[in-house]
C-alpha cells in the first residue's frame, strides 16, 4: 500500500478484485454494464464454483439499486454512464444486504446506477 492508502497500480486487493469504481468503468470506453464486465472484470459472471449444482438458470443473479432484476442478461440494458459502482458481493454477504429470501446462489452482481 502506498502512503495515501491505495494498493500499487497492477496490484488490487480482494475487496478491489470484487468491486468497480466510476473511473474504472469510464476507463473502459464501453457503453454497457455487461460489455464492461467482459472487459474488466469476466470473473464477474461466473457463478461461484462452490455453489455448482445450485445454480441458478440465468447465471449470476443481478441486482440493481438493492432490487432483484433478473440475470446476467439484464446487464446489457444499463448503460455504462448510468453505473455509479458495481460489486460482485459473496452469496452470505448478499443474504445479509437483500434478506433470507435473496435468489443469491453463488454471490450476486450489484449495480448501483444514478
């Protein structure tokens, strides 16, 4: 970690590895969420490994602004400039911020949009 608290440049955190920032998004010149994530952070939409044999039909459930909104494929429908933040959140973690009933099998993708 440098002085000011940020890891090196090439180097990212576990927290960093699960989370997009506002400048890591405009950086990526794509214009929607899903074109993003390829791009930046593919690991994203893989449903996590442990939950193999409980996955959902979709993938990776998606939620937006704390509401379920379906699949990986609604990613594609947000734009890049409407994103504020997205985070790959543990399946405990999202039980914990969406309640027992979450569709969070294998973690989940949030976006936070304006």
């Amino acid at each position: 970690m440098s002085q000011h608290g940020t890891a090196p440049p090439g180097t990212r955190t576990r927290s960093a590895a699960q989370h997009l920032t506002l400048e890591e998004l405009r950086a990526a010149r794509q214009r929607t969420v899903l074109d993003a994530l390829r791009q930046l952070r593919p690991e994203f939409l893989v449903v996590n490994s442990r939950s193999r044999g409980r996955t959902m039909a979709n993938g990776v459930p998606v939620f937006e602004n704390g509401m379920y909104v379906g699949g990986v494929e609604m990613l594609a429908g947000i734009p890049v400039a409407a994103a504020i933040e997205i985070e790959r959140l543990s399946e405990s973690r999202a039980r914990e911020l969406f309640g027992s009933y979450c569709t969070c099998l294998g973690g989940v993708i949030h976006v936070r949009t304006r």
